[in-house]
C-alpha cells in the first residue's frame, strides 16, 4: 500500500521522474483543428468548425479511376506498389468493374512465403475478392488461385451509376495463419485489429 507523503520525507530522482511522466502523459495535446486554452480554471478545448479529415492507416480517398492510400502496416510490412516499399501515401489506378450485385473492392492482396509467413502485400482493385460464393467471416478468408489472400479496405457499390464507397477503418493489422489449412488446405485464417 502507498501512504500519503508527509512533510520532510525525501524526494529522490526516481520520484520526481516518476511525477514528471505521470504529469507528461496527461497532458492534453492540440491536434488538426484543435486549439487549447489554458487558464488557472482549467483547460478549454476548442474545434474549428468545417471538420476534418482522419487520416487513419489505410484510408483510401476514392477519385473516379484512381484511388489515395494512406499507407499502414501489415506484419509491421508497408505496401509495395510497383515494386517499391511506400511510405508515403500513395495512388493506384484501375479499370472500374462490378460484380453482378455492382460491388467492389479495393483490397489489401497479401503474398505468403512457403513457411506461411507474409512475403510481400499491395492493395489493388478487385470485383472478385474472395474465392467462390464465400465472404469473409469467422471462418477466415479463402485462398485465391494465385496463392494470397485479400483483406477488403474499402467496399465500392455502384447503385445506378452512383459509385458510394465504405472506408474499412482498420488498424494494428497482423495476418496470422495456420500452416496446412483447413480440411481443403486452402484455408489462412487471419486476424487484426479494425475500429
């Protein structure tokens, strides 16, 4: 149990380090359009209005043929887009196609090495993510052809030449899998974290 400090005990280095990064991370801290004001009566907090955009890892900004991303991690792996590692936000662009439903996606495309750990992954444009009739579930996600999975980021629908979009907000993404698969062998079950 901690007692109560009294007048006269002393105060060592480790204490007052202890105090100053207990005081440091309770600190408020502006961000994008945010601004503090600080009186002795406390700490006003103020937005400036017309919002703003969250720039969250993976975002996509979908603009017609072409599609921004903001990079994020996989495995602690960044995207390669041409063959090239990138850390900055980058732009795909595609050929628009729907399935019969008028559905796409633009999908996190993973490569898996032999031991089943993750080569390499991209993010591509696709109306045909999962393999068969299947959809992602508690299952895990299908095996394509080719040998990687497809993890959805952003849902397109195409409602009477209406193009809508739903951003996947997904952070701290890590695939793991299960070496030999399913019963069929075709089967990775992944996991990550998504808000």
């Amino acid at each position: 149990m901690i007692k109560d400090v009294q007048p006269g005990d002393p105060l060592k280095a480790d204490d007052w380090q202890a105090i100053d990064d207990g005081v440091a991370a309770n600190r408020l801290i502006a961000g994008r359009n945010v601004r503090l004001a600080k009186s002795p009566q406390g700490t006003r907090v103020h937005f400036v209005g017309g919002g703003s955009s969250f720039n969250h890892p993976h975002k996509c900004d979908l603009q017609g043929n072409t599609c921004a991303i903001n990079p994020g991690l996989i495995n602690k792996m960044l995207p390669l887009n041409n063959g090239e590692e990138m850390a900055e936000p980058f732009t795909i662009k595609f050929s628009p196609s729907y399935d019969a439903a008028g559905r796409a996606w633009i999908v996190a495309k993973i490569r898996f090495k032999t031991d089943w750990s993750v080569e390499y992954w991209t993010c591509e444009f696709t109306a045909k993510p999962f393999a068969g009739d299947s959809n992602p579930g508690i299952g895990g996600y299908d095996t394509l052809d080719d040998g990687t999975v497809n993890i959805p980021i952003l849902f397109i629908k195409n409602i009477k030449g209406r193009i809508i979009s739903i951003q996947h907000v997904i952070h701290n993404l890590e695939v793991r899998t299960r070496p030999g698969g399913a019963a069929s062998g075709k089967a990775r079950h992944l996991a990550y974290a998504a808000g």
